[in-house]
C-alpha cells in the first residue's frame, strides 16, 4: 500500500536514513574538485599529490566525479552495515572541514584583492 520501508515514513522507502547526508558529502566532494580546479588555474598548487598526479593526466575529473559517485553508491547500498553509516559520517565531518576551510581560504583571497 505504501512505498515507505517497515512503514517509516521518515525512509520515504529508501534504503537507510543517510541519504540525505550521502547526497551532501558527494556535493561538498564535487564543490572541492571545483574549488581546486579554480584556484589552481590561478596559479595555486595542489597539496595532495595523488589528485596532482591526476591533475597532471587530466584523470583527477573521473575520481572526484566517477568513482567518488560510485563509493557514495556504495556505501548507501549497504547502509545497513553500522561500519558503512560510520564511514559515511567520517567522509561528510572531513569534507564539510574541507569546504569550511575553502570557504576561509576564498574570502581571505578575496579580502586581499585577488593577490
């Protein structure tokens, strides 16, 4: 009669409750490929040197887009495992300090007049 999982409505019929936070940690994922794309077209350099590696073959798109989808994916199918949802709220804290610290980062640089 309904599409709501064991009747919770709060599930709207998904698997698991963390979609919404899947849905946000892959977006703050997509926000920094963006962010590094820009900066490092301003001459920034990237810190991290597998996705510098990347950069370099022009591959780093298909991590941060492709196989980053693909682990969010993942890790909402098997929401059910309690290591998956914990693994879920480590990535999210790690990406949204990461956009945070952007976030500084872009309005100090544009305090300083672009410099």
């Amino acid at each position: 009669k309904y599409a709501y999982k064991n009747n919770n409505r709060s599930d709207f019929g998904m698997k698991g409750n963390n979609l919404m936070l899947i849905l946000i940690t892959y977006l703050l994922n997509l926000l920094d490929y963006i962010f590094t794309r820009i900066f490092v077209s301003y001459g920034f350099v990237e810190m991290n040197p597998i996705m510098k590696f990347l950069m370099k073959h022009n591959t780093d798109w298909f991590v941060k887009v492709i196989i980053i989808g693909m682990g969010c994916l993942f890790v909402w199918w098997h929401n059910d495992i309690k290591l998956a949802r914990i693994g879920t709220w480590i990535v999210f804290i790690f990406y949204l300090i990461l956009t945070i610290w952007w976030i500084i980062n872009i309005v100090a640089y544009l305090i300083q007049g672009g410099k």
